[in-house]
C-alpha cells in the first residue's frame, strides 16, 4: 500500500513536470509570437519619419557632390541637409525660413549660371566652394537632448517655404549671407571685384552681447606677422619701428577695412583677413608689449545676409519675407518652378 501511494506521488509529480516543461516556453513565445513568427520587420518606434520636401521642391533632383561621391537627392533634401549646416537651429524659425529661402536662392544661382562641377555634379557640399551640408544622423548625434526638436524645425523652414526663392528682374539671385555683421552689411564691390545692385550696404541689427565671440582679439609677434605677409607680398618693407608697418587704412561705412598699407604695399582689407586668419575685414590694430594686436568685430564677409541679425528681426517680429527683402535690395520672393525645368533638360 505504501508503495502504491508512493508510485502514484511519482507520476503526479512527472505531470507537472511535463506541464511546466512544455507550458513555460509557450508562456514566454505566446506574448510575441506576432513579432517572432510573422514576416514583418518589427518597426522602431523611435525612428524619425523620413523628410517629405513640399511640390516643388520634390520635383527637382540634384546631383550633389559629397566628398568623392556623387549623390541624388531632391532639392528639398538637399536644402535640409543645408539648413542644418549653415544656421544655429535653436535660432527663430522665420530665420530658419530665411536661411532656407537664400540656400535654394544660391543653389539655383550656381546651377544656372554653370557652377563648379561641370557635367560631374550640379553642386557640392564644401562650404568653400558652394554650401555646407551635415546629414541627419551626423546633425542628431551633434544636438544630443535637443536633436528631435530641431530636426523638426529645420525641415519646417524648408518645407513651410517650399520653391519661395529670391528674384531680382525674374531671375534668382546670388544669395551670400554670413554670421554677423559689424552694424552694417557691406556692398559685394567692396569685397570682391563686381558690384551687385541687390548686394548693397544694409542696416543689420547685431545683438552683440550674445554673439559669440562677436569681438575677438588676435595678436602677432613681429616675425609670425613678416611670415604671413611676404609669402603673398615679398616686395612689403616690414623693417624698422612695427608702429610703422600698416598705414592709411580706408574704411567704408560699416567700418570694414578697404584697403589698408603694409610695409608700402596697398592690400585689401578682406585679403588682410584671409592672410592672418581674422574673423572679419572689420579691424583695427595696435602694438602692445612688441606684438601687432587686431580687435575684430564680426564673423563672415559681411555682404547679403547677417544670420544674426536675422534672427533678432524674427525674434522682434518680422517673417522670413521682411527678412530677405531688407538685406537683399530691391527684390521679390516668390514661388519659382524654373530650376526643375532646367535640370529635366540637363538630365535629357
């Protein structure tokens, strides 16, 4: 009797056993069998829904020169990437608009009048040669905590100014723009050999306490100053007192060097700039304890938009029209389809 009863204690207990044995596994699969047996890819819900650019946008494919390869986006991608690159996206997004108006304005400008690239690309993504450009992922990874925020801000400017370009007589403009300004933006024939009649001298609202680095301080010892000046200028006569060196420098009125003597030789104040590295061709110079000290005021080359300034007009209430209409004279913002045209037949 004894061992019956034990016998039946055994089986009971391997029935259990068996239950749980087959039972545990499908209580774990059961929950997610949708995910783990059908052929869908589950979807991260984290992941940004991909940028669609507005009509008009969308309709022009560019070829971009990124690195060593070369690209196909739309213009509207492009534009994005641009924004990203180009302007602060904690700033107004009228200001962002703006930037996105005079970013599709130049690209339009270098595509149509031959660009770079010959037949290879239609425009490329160093900032020295046409515009910067950062991709999302790259772009994300630099906002951290802020990322979605402005990612999100960017593609509005773009999209909410789909095809809006700035036109002087129906064609578009070349639309420059740099950081900020010294009060006052400069005349392109006072920076480069052309003048331009919608690049002219504009009033640019600076907020100059929260500018970084607005004002800045560079200073050279007698010898680094010779270096960089005679490998462009062997003929300069940098001898003698160094309070002598430069002289009878020409400002305009925004008070951007012209032109400014070194050593008995005319330079102009942006070639001054690019020789010793300065923020801006808004200068001024003195000697202290034997070196040449430069007080800059400023960042870029001054001429079309200040991104600063425009973001203080957005902050005090001006759309990105009022924006682009005040730096740039004498032109209209509006709609343009001309550039898809342009590329289809290039394409053909």
């Amino acid at each position: 009797m004894k061992r019956g009863t034990q016998l039946r204690r055994s089986v009971a207990v391997s029935a259990v056993l068996a239950v749980l044995l087959f039972a545990l596994p499908l209580a774990v699969i059961v929950p997610y069998q949708e995910e783990l047996f059908s052929g869908d890819v589950p979807v991260d819900e984290t992941e940004r829904e991909p940028f669609r650019p507005g009509e008009l946008d969308a309709s022009v494919t560019l070829r971009v020169l990124n690195g060593n390869t070369v690209e196909e986006m739309t213009l509207g991608d492009y534009l994005v990437g641009v924004v990203r690159a180009e302007m602060p996206a904690s700033f107004e997004l009228e200001a962002l608009k703006a930037q996105a108006v005079a970013a599709r304005t130049y690209t339009a400008y270098k595509i149509l009048s031959g660009g770079n690239h010959g037949d290879t690309a239609d425009i490329c993504t160093d900032s020295t040669c046409c515009q910067a450009y950062i991709s999302q992922e790259r772009a994300m990874e630099n906002w951290g905590d802020a990322a979605d925020e402005n990612e999100t801000k960017v593609e509005e400017a773009v999209r909410g100014t789909d095809g809006q370009t700035i036109l002087y007589g129906g064609v578009p403009i070349l639309a420059v723009f740099h950081s900020s300004s010294a009060g006052q933006t400069r005349a392109a024939g006072e920076v480069w050999v052309n003048d331009l009649p919608y690049l002219q001298p504009v009033d640019s609202p600076e907020d100059d306490d929260t500018i970084p680095n607005y004002y800045s301080r560079v200073s050279f010892t007698p010898e680094v100053f010779r270096e960089k000046i005679y490998a462009s200028y062997p003929e300069a006569d940098l001898t003698g007192d160094m309070s002598g060196w430069l002289k009878n420098a020409k400002t305009d009125a925004s008070g951007s060097v012209e032109t400014v003597d070194v050593g008995g030789v005319t330079i102009k104040g942006t070639t001054m700039r690019t020789l010793l590295g300065l923020r801006s061709a808004c200068f001024t110079w003195e000697v202290q304890d034997g070196e040449l000290v430069f007080f800059v005021t400023g960042f870029g080359h001054g001429v079309g938009m200040s991104q600063y300034g425009a973001n203080r007009m957005a902050r005090e209430g001006a759309d990105y029209v009022e924006i682009l209409t005040h730096y740039y004279t004498g032109v209209s913002v509006e709609a343009w389809s001309g550039l898809a045209s342009f590329t289809n037949e290039a394409e053909s």
